[in-house]
C-alpha cells in the first residue's frame, strides 16, 4: 500500500568543479504485506536509485564526477481515498475520458541549474 507520494528536490554540490544544481524525484512510501516500509525514486517516469545513496548519485553536468544529493525541499501529493477535503471526480468512459492526457508532453524532473548569487557592486 502505498502510504506517501511527494515529489523531492535534490541538490547537489561536485566536490570537483564546486558546480550546484538540482533534480526533482517522485518518491512514493510504500509499506508490503509484511509491514516493510520501502521507499520507490523516479526520474522523469523512469525509476531510479535513492539519489541519497552512492548508487544513487548522479553525475555532475560539467566534469562527470558521480555525487550524492541532499533533500532541499519536497511537496506532498495527496493520495487518493486519504479522506478530508481531497476532491475527487467520477470518470464516466475510462476510453475518452480527457483523451489529451495520453499525448501531452511529460513535465521534466530535468536538472535545474540554481541561481548564482549577485554580488553588491
């Protein structure tokens, strides 16, 4: 049962060149039948290793160099049937319900180069 559904944003610093930037994951919390809490990481649809592990390191995009990331922000998304105000919508004809959805472009989780700071002149 998947039990929280977040999209993460994690930053990373190459010990090599000193070069910042960020990638967002989806991450889904899943417990199994065993009651195992897992965690489930994604990149632009495609799974991925924990981006806080070595494994799951990235390389940097100017030198190369593999690096582990550490969590700057995250958002929840809600899960549906977790009661409250969360609305939700009965789809009629599963086949032509919003047929746009199947062909629209995927949102990128790509890599986000962070601002560089100004200095006062």
């Amino acid at each position: 049962m998947i039990t929280e559904l977040a999209v993460e944003r994690v930053e990373f610093t190459c010990g090599q060149c000193w070069h910042h930037w960020s990638v967002d994951y989806d991450v889904q919390h899943y417990r199994d039948d065993d009651g195992g809490d897992w965690e489930y990481f994604s990149h632009d649809g495609i799974g991925a290793a924990s981006p806080y592990t070595p494994d799951g390191g990235v390389p940097c995009p100017e030198c190369g160099r593999h690096w582990v990331g550490h969590l700057v922000a995250r958002r929840l998304v809600p899960l549906a049937g977790s009661g409250g105000s969360v609305p939700r919508h009965p789809v009629g004809d599963p086949a032509s319900h919003r047929p746009e959805r199947h062909d629209a472009p995927l949102l990128s989780g790509t890599v986000r180069r962070e601002p560089h700071p100004t200095t006062p002149g």
